[in-house]
C-alpha cells in the first residue's frame, strides 16, 4: 500500500476490504511521505519493519528486487489524487499490478498516460470506484442489458453530502484539508463525487456523454475549489440525463442514488440502502429486488456474500473490487485468463474517461454552456 | 364552474375540493364548449336547469343579470389552457371573483392582460397551483421564513410523471390529448407539471429565478409537444437550482418533490407522501414533522383538517386552496379585510411568473443556453 | 345526525365523508343531548331550526311524521358508544335506515337485539369500520380471495396510538373524556380501536376466531378502563395471529396496519400509507401495487377516485362506507337489488361480532388465559 | 474454530467477522466431525495441516499440549447447538476462552453446568447474539438507560423470517436440515431466532422477564419442531411485551426488529435497516437517529467503523461481538483489566437465561397459559 497513513480514512477502507475475504494479505507500505509516520502505521499494522518504506519510489525499487514469491502481488494507491500518477507509474515500471483509488490523476496527460502504460507492461490496473461493486449495482446493471427497460431515455444521478458545508479545512480536518486544495485534488465536489456518480451512470446505462452543460459552484466563502455541480447530459442515443453533486448539502451524508427511466422500464438505486433494487415495468406493480435472493442474475449473486436479510454494505461491495482485481491478478499471475465474472472492475480506461469527464465539466463551468462532452480513452 | 364536462379529470377534483367543507355550492356551470354535453353535465350535477349554460359567454352575461344574492360569487375555471383567458376575461369584466386552473395562459401577453384586469375590476383571482395547498408545504415555508435553514443554497424540484410514455394520445385518451396539442396546452411537460415545480419551488423559498438553462426534449416521436425537460436554475441572492419535469418517466406516477438546503439545515417533502417534512439541522438527527401534531407552525395547522395518523391527501390540499380563496372572496364581499390565512392562496401574478417561467425555458430549451429569468409581473 | 355536537372530533369526520361526493345531504340532526348545543351546532351547519332536534327520541318522531321525500333518509349515529343502542332502536323503529359509529353497543344483549331490529324492520345498517373502506384493503381482501397467498397461517394487526400516555382526560379534553369512561365507552383501547384490528383482519382474511388469550392492561394510574391490550389468537382452519393495540404508545399516531402470511404469499398494508399494498410471494421480489392503478382488481378501482400518484387517504376510505351504504339505501328505498360493491360495507352483524371480541377479549384478560372466541351473530 | 465446515453458513460468517479488522487469526480448527471433511476444510483456508484436527475432543487436547504463545489463544464454536457444550466444556477445562453461537445449550442443565465451568477456570466467554453488535442497537441501549424514554411500558420485538414455509429440510438443503432437527437444534424457530429476539430486547431495556405466555406452532407438516412462536410477555416492573419468531412468514427475510414505548419516548430499530434508530419523545417531531455522526453516544461510535452515509452491516456488528470479546480475552492474558467497551458483548450468563428463555416458551405452549419465566443464572 502507499498512501494511507495515520488519520486517513480511505486507506483503513482499502485494508478492510481487501482483508475481508481473506485472500489478501497487507506485506508492505509506504504510507506516507514522512518515513517516521510510514513506521509508525507500519508498525500499527505490525508490518514486518524491513517492508515499510519511507517513499513510493524506494518500495517499488526494493519490491520489485525482492526474489519471485516473497515480493508484493500488486500495490494499492491510497494516496491524495495528484500522488496517483507518479506512483503508479513507478510500480507499473517496475512490472506490478495497480489498485489505485479514484479519480485516477489530475491531468488527461497523467490519465492517457497512464492508460499507455498499462498497456504497454502487460499489468492489471484496478480503480476503486467502489459503488460498481454493490451486487444490486450490478444486477441493475444486467437488467439493462437484458432490455428489462427497454431503451434509455433518462438517467437522474445524485450525490448529495453535507460536510463540506462549513469550512472545515480551515481546522485542520485532514479529510477536508487535501480534498479542498486545487494541488492535490484537482478537483472537488466534482471530482471526489461527481465521477463516481459519472461513472455509475456508465457503468449501469452503458452510456457515454456526448454533450453536457455543467453549473459549478463554490458556496464556502475562501474555498479554492468547486463544492457543488450540477449538469445537463446528453447521452449517445438521444438519453437525457441529470447529474449533481454536492458536498454543501447539509444533512445529507452519502446519498449516491440513480434513476434509469427506459422506454418499457424504470431502474431506482440507492447507495444508503443498498440491498435493494427498485424496478417498475410500464403497467405492473413496482418490483422491489432484494440482495441475497435466487431470482437475481448471476452476477448479482456472484458478488453476494450473506444470505437475504443480511444486510451487506459498503465494505462487502468495496471489498468486491478488491476481489474481482485479485482474481484477475491472480489468473495473469498463474497465467491463466480470468473470467467474466473476475474481470469487473473499473478499469484505467474508465479512469481516463472519469478525468475526461472531470475536466470537461470545469471547462462548461467556466463557459456557462454546453460542451462536447465525447471521449475515448487510449488502450 | 366553465368546463369540467364528462370525462374531465380536474373538474370533477375541483368540485369534490370546493365541497369538501361543506362551505360552497355549485349553482350553475358551462361545462362543454358543446350546450348539450354541458345540459347533460348538469343533469349529471343536478343543477337548476336553467343555470346551466352552453358557453362561457352566456354564462357570464346571464349570471351578471340576475340580482344580487341569486348570482353566483365566483366562477370556477377549469377548461383547457388556451381558454382561460378569454373565460376569465369575460367574468372579470361581468364583476366576478375568479379560480383558475393552471397554467394561467398560453401567452404572456394574456397573462399580463388579467393581471391588469383583475386590478381594474379589483376582484379576487385565486389560481389552482394546488400543491402548495398541503399543510407541510406551508410548514416547509414557514420554516424557511424562520431561518431554519439559513441562506438557501440549492434548490432540487422534481415532477416526473411516467402516463405519457407511450403515445396514448393517439387512443383518444381525452386527458393525454388536450395535454399534448401545442394549440390547446401552450406547452407539455414544461406547462403541465414543470410550472407546479417552479411554482412550490417559488412558494417554499421565497427565491426568484434569475437565469435558467433547459433542456427540452419530446422523447414520443411524432408528439408536437415537450414531454420531459430538465434544467438548471440561478436564483436570487446566488442559490443555485435543479429543477426537472417529465411525463415518460415510466414508473413514476405523480412523483412531485423538493429539497430545499440552505447554509443551517435542509427540508425535504414528497406530494406522494404529503404528511411527512423531513428537516436535518446541520449538525442532529433528521426530524420527521408530521401533519396534524401540536409542534407544527400555525399555518401549518389551521390549513389541517384531521388529527395526526389520520392521513390528509390530494383532496384536501387542493381544498385549502378554495378554502382560502373562499374566505378572502367572502371578506371582500363582506367589505372585511381578510387574515393572512385567507389570502394564501396563488395569484394572479404568480400565474403571469409561471407562465414567463414556462415561455422563458422554452426559449433556453431552442437557444441552447443559459437565458436571463427575471420578472416582475404588473399589478 | 344524532351526536357531533361542538368539539366532536367524529361528527365531522362524517359530515365531510357523507359529503364528498355530492350525493348526500345533512338536512337534520340532534347534535347533543344538551338541546342549547344541539341548536347552535345545526346553526353553524346552516340547518333548517325547525329540523334541529333536543334530543334522538323527538328526532326520530318528528321525522317519521313528516310526508315521505320530506323526511330523511337514513340517520347518522355519531353519539358516545352507550348511546348507539338506544337511539338506533328508536330509528329503526320508526323505519328509519342506520349508519352508526363503532363499536356499535357496550352489551352482546343490546348488539343481537340490534341484529334482530334490523332483520325484523328490513333497514339497511352500516356500521363505519372506516378502515375496510381503503380501496388497498379492498385490494387485499381480493388477493386473499382470488387465493394469491395460498391458505393464511399467520396474522400480525397492529393498531398503535400514543395519544392517551398521559391522563389527558383529567384535563377536560372531551375526546380523551367519554373515550376513558367505561359507562360511555364500554372498553378503552380495546373497544375504540382493538375492534377496528379486529374487523380488519376479519374482513380481509375471512376468518373467524377460535380462541384468544388476550393481556388487558392500564397503564396510566387511575384511569378506571384499558388503555393497551396485546392477544395472540387462533382462527378458524388453522392460522395463528397477534393482536395488539395501544394508547399509551408514546410516539405512535394512528398507525394501523396489518401482515397476512400464507402457504404461497404475503400481504401488508399500512394504514398512515393507505395507497400502498405490498404483496410478496415465495419466490419473487417484492411487488408494491399502487391505488389508482389499471393493475389492480375492480373493488379497488371502484372505490377509488384519483388518478395513482394522486394520495387518497382518511376521508376518501370513511366516504366509502357512506357511499356503498347510500347506494344500497337508495336502492332498497328504488325497490331494486344493491349490487355487490353497494353491500361492501361492515354490517350490525359485523358490529354484534366486535362487541363478542371486545368483551371475550376483557374476560380473557380477567382470567388470565385463553378462552374461546367463535361467535355466529344473529340474522 | 470448531464447526463451519464445507457448506456451513454460520462458520464463514465467523470467520469473516473476526477477520475484518485485522487483529484475529484463523490459525487451527476441526471443522467437522468428520476428519476428512475437516482436513478440506482446513485446506480452503490455507491452515498449517498439523492444527486442523478430527474432533474438537483431539483439538484441545493437542492445542493445549502447545507452548504458550504458540497455542490458541480462545476457540470459536460454531457446530450445531447440541455440541456446543460439550465442545465448550473441553476447551474451557483446558484452560481456553470460548466464543460461542447461540443458542447456548440444548438445556438448561447443560447451560448452567457451563456457568459455573466459566466461573471456575475464570475464561472468557463470549456468546455470539450478534445483533446485540450493531452500533444502533447501542444507541438504544444509551438512550434507555439515560432515561430518555422514561419508564418502559411495552416492547415489541419481532423475528419474521420465512425461508422454512416450505419443508425443506427434506431436499438435504443442510441448513434446513438440522435447523429442524430437534436432537440437533433443540428447538426451532423460538431457540434459532426467538432467543436472539429475546436477547435484543432485554439488552435494550435491561428489563427481565416475569412471566410469558406462548403459542408455539408447526405450521409445515411432518416438522418435528416448531417453526412459529408468539407470546405474550410480563417484565419486570409492570412493562408488557409482545414477542414473536417465525419461520414460515413468506416474504420475510430477516426482519428482527423492536418497539420500545416508555412514559416520555420510544425507540425503534430494524435489523435489515441497521443505520438508523427512530426516537419519538412525547411531544416533538420524530428524531432519526443515523449511525456514525457525532451526536451519537460514545458507545455507539465506539462500535462503528465508518463514516456516516456509507452503511454498516451484519458483519460489522458481527465483527463487533468479537472484536469486544477479543479485547477483553487480550486484557485477559496480559493481566489487565478490560474496560466497559471490552466487556460489551453477551455472556454465558446472557446464554443461561436464553435457554431458560427457550425451554419455558415450549413448556408454556405446551400448558397453553401463563407460566412463570423469572431466572438468574449461576455465576
């Protein structure tokens, strides 16, 4: 892991959810650019002292010279958004598979880039848009594609927080320290949550933006970064869509949600309740799915750990990321090809694509209009 | 009443709310452009024969004729869009109070010319934006005149409908006809539905739209008439705004719902769910206000008719609308001055603002762009 | 009207029900045993003086004197629970037909001499279990008929209310008043609303109760009747069920609400959520059927009057009963056979089976154990 | 571990639930009782082939054979409820701490046996009624004992399921099958589910039962143990409770859920909805309470791991029983003292009253009427 050290939340996330399952094992970190705090988390996790280094680039190095079967199988980028790129590309030089969290760079030139050099070393990149992982996500997604709705005509996504509502990074709150600095995230609202409702939408339509026309805003006085968007889309097909996000929308805490309304049927998700999937076909009663049932699809139970009642969460569906990657390195590791099943999970194409779209909501902002909003990433 | 002959569907609402507390009578009507459906209409309603007329002008000219205390006191409109002006013309100017049905005009020029006519003749002018008739919406606008929740920030207005999805108007459904001929709506979804969300959206905050940006889409093919449009809102004092009306959004059946965040707290309520205000304060837990409990503003509870637990619903609220009117129609021909809770009730100026409102995203919808929303109605 | 003096909470209730659709008239009544208030209730309600009665006895004289199609139809018995006996033996005695409030006596003797009056002066009677009157429980009761959830074995009826927590009555509050007084209301919660659980699990099911163990209790220190009863019950064929209703449920409103499992399926419907039901069979998601809907059976479309989406609720339902037991009024006055949606409404049988239950209920209490509880009424 | 061999539902949970926060490792165990099917198993989860053994009688003798720090440090016990004592009988007397499923024993006799063993080989022993885990349920207990509802009055605690309707114990679906076992499970749906709800609701209210009256049903032909239970239930101090469990609730999943009303408030928790505790003091707005905000009690946030608005689940709550239990068990070996959060997680004297709990239940469905239900375990 690099990234994650003491008071990070994402990173304790990312251990949680890769150990969850207990087919991966933490061996090594880098987890901060100070060396002393990077021992202090590695011995906290009681790493061994020898594999917690002081900078990414000395772990890739020594990892990577470290003999076949005692190195690492992949690293785990949990770093600040402009860290990303660097690190990945030291560890994708040096021949390791990434996990890497969202959004995945600050630039186009780092995404395409990276996008490139996944390519060109042969290695499994995985980014942690996590909500992809919920099986009713998952089953949403199946239904599309089965024509339960017919053909798209409207996508309504949300994410909706509060926390942001008051200038907390002015008292040293880490979490909204470096989320609201344009250095290190590029990005705000729109980028710590807008691309993972952007993505979300795409993942679950299959869609891709062809225009939109995004109203960004910053309401905190002094902040130097957006903390709430909202936009009009224009999907490939003639779909409509609305999107918005928020991080001043007091006493909301975590609400990604989605509406897909088709021409013969109509998808509602919620991640804040989200073992339930909502379906009403034109002139029926509406169909509420529950996870842990026979009468999913097969990649719904796939991604299912408990029975029906058992409530799963944020974790599991994280975690399923984390499986998903793992079985796909493991399978490239064993020279084997992974399957379906094994291969769902966002890639570093979505991850340029999740840039793209970062950067082009800014660019409408800025114009007050309409964008191109069209792109395919390299690789 | 003029319109509201067999089959209707408001009508008949109109009717049941004007009845409901026992307050007001029907006593005459032109219920059909056709003398013989509005004979048989009045039949249906047992009426005075004699008092049921074949058109609006004769009803007027009539009604005007008969001596005072035998006359009606106030005509009831409810015929589609594109008449109300001529109809509320003609009783306006024969001296009578006036409720109309929404949206007021098809044109603003028709719209501006009732607010200058109701001034003239000073009578009463009660328009039907019924929504703003449920206890908790009141509730919801007090709470924002109190300060509850701060400075608003962003306003979220929904009402998507799913009835049109299909192109029913081509069955000879009387409803979806009317509704989708450009002639006789005005407008589609922008007129039917999107002026009730500009309208709650209005009343709640007491914010005036400064600038929008629509998108305006028939998703039907060959209907000549909008039937879903989204768009993004500034409003006065910098608050920003997402509101979003559509009639194929297939599941949805009457889905009109707001969410109004301000800088201390937040407000939520759904017109499916109307008892119900959902209020989360910056830094507690969501409080769940209910219809009918002592806790509530005053005007929330004198607009309620039964004790909590009891739901209160469609009728009722659309009720407090000729109830209020009701009252100030009777103050004034009583020569008193009505209470505050008398007069709340939607204006004729309020009408010409939904009716700019609906010309003016339509206009953005053909230009592609944000347009300047600014306006004061006369009078 | 006999009762719904001032302050009355349910004589409004059923002057607003009796209303709604326009085909009935309140055109006489004995508001209060008190002949001053009985007075001044019928002048707020702008009655004829001459129709406004001292006491039932002169009511029930007087308009039996008068020519017939002068006279009232049907009375409306809205008194205090002791007084529904009397005065509904003095109506039907002079030919008069009922609609009398619940429950319908304080005695089993007075309930069956009630059934027998009934039969012997061939009135139609209709007692305002106003909750079968929801057109989701009409839906229900269809699904449980058409054998949609296969043979019912368990039934879980709540009614929960918290009003009464704390001795309100010492206060002069005049519904909390009679309500806890055993020689006005018989029984407290048990009879005021446990007989409503009763009858609605009665009615949607069809069936009848075997036996019951019933845990009566008082809560509130020197309140000389029930205020919260919980029983477990066998019925007839087999299912088990629970029974509990309450006053002193702090935080409860009015809510109502039912579950019936059976071999193939589930029902539920809420009562403060009246447009809901939610029907899950054994091996499907969830399916919510919504009123309103072409989808639904044709009771429930028949005793609905907006469009889904639309909210119904409280005085929608009571109408229902008054609008099925007008019907058959008037046709049994026409000399023709009601139909099957005019007789849909609770019966004096249905009453004299709520007196059994509350007083089996009160000696099960008593004894402290189980005891028999099927009961055939009379006529 | 002992039990959660192939196909063991309750085993996987364990061990997931222990595993999730990283201080826990699964390093011997005798999954099954048959060797080869434990040596599987021990294989799956990649043990050291010397620590997984043929029995749980091998495994502590051996375990304990080992160098201290080399050895376990406590047994997990996840068979059948039939072996639970005496597998926890072996490891305590070889001096182990246990942590334990529910429902303890299959007698009483069996249960108390075990007290008096924890007490006198001073072990730690954890018992796992999970849902006792979750953060919200945490809150409630807060809240009760802040006296934030007053004095209780009456609780409601329902466990719904319905996966049993049908008799699927007889297509060898394992779960099922010695669920239904009574040799194997000692009871059904009353010992599997009933004593969980039994559990939650004396741990929120603190309250003891006084007395109970139980009807216990087998609603499948041919089932040798039941598979519904209601009842009726007398605490301590004059509060009356309503308590039901079933099996054969089609539709139902997992629905534990609990209503506590006392004199000044109520709480409300649902177990497929963990985040969220409803509050309804007298006289003000419902409060709903949302897991991981700082409002909450120490101890409730004490026992949540992520931020609010990114749900928790069953294994979070799960992990919470072990992560409680391991905490005390580490205090333990190192010779300090745990401190209150430690030791908050159910103990063998919790599983003693359980048992009572369960056997006086069937003894009372077996008298049909009240009998007495006061307990204290031993020790």
């Amino acid at each position: 892991m690099v990234g994650g050290g003491p008071g990070a939340f994402i990173g304790a996330v990312h251990r949680k959810a890769a150990a969850l399952d207990g087919g991966m094992e933490l061996v090594a970190g880098a987890f901060s650019s100070n060396a002393d705090k990077s021992r202090q988390q590695g011995e906290a996790l009681m790493l061994d002292p020898a594999r917690v280094y002081g900078s990414y680039q000395e772990m890739a190095e020594k990892e990577a010279a470290l003999p076949e079967g005692e190195r690492i199988d992949f690293v785990s980028i949990v770093t600040p958004n402009h860290m990303h790129y660097p690190t990945a590309r030291a560890f994708i030089e040096a021949g390791f598979h990434v996990v890497c969290d969202k959004p995945m760079t600050t630039t186009l030139d780092d995404a395409e880039a990276l996008c490139r050099l996944v390519g060109q070393h042969d290695v499994v990149f995985a980014l942690t848009h996590n909500y992809t992982g919920y099986p009713m996500v998952k089953q949403a997604r199946a239904m599309v594609r089965e024509g339960r709705i017919g053909t798209v005509r409207k996508i309504i996504v949300e994410y909706p927080q509060g926390w942001l509502s008051q200038p907390i990074e002015r008292t040293g709150q880490k979490q909204a320290s470096w989320r609201t600095d344009p250095k290190q995230a590029g990005a705000g609202a729109l980028g710590d949550i807008g691309s993972h409702a952007e993505n979300l939408a795409r993942y679950i339509s299959g869609l891709e933006m062809e225009a939109l026309c995004a109203d960004v805003t910053t309401f905190v006085e002094g902040r130097p970064i957006d903390d709430d968007v909202s936009m009009l889309v224009h999907y490939a097909g003639g779909a409509r869509g609305v999107l918005h996000a928020s991080q001043i929308s007091v006493g909301e805490e975590n609400n990604l949600n989605i509406r897909i309304h088709g021409t013969e049927g109509s998808l509602q998700w919620f991640q804040e309740h989200p073992n339930y999937l909502y379906y009403r076909a034109g002139d029926g009663p509406e169909h509420v799915y529950k996870r842990g049932n026979d009468y999913l699809t097969e990649v719904a139970k796939h991604n299912s750990r408990l029975p029906s009642g058992h409530p799963e969460a944020f974790l599991e569906a994280f975690a399923n990321i984390y499986v998903n990657a793992g079985r796909t390195i493991a399978a490239t590791l064993a020279g084997e090809a992974p399957t379906a099943f094994d291969t769902d999970f966002p890639t570093v194409q979505d991850g340029a694509t999740g840039v793209h779209f970062i950067l082009t909501a800014l660019e409408s902002g800025r114009q007050k209009g309409w964008v191109d909003a069209q792109y395919t990433a390299p690789g």
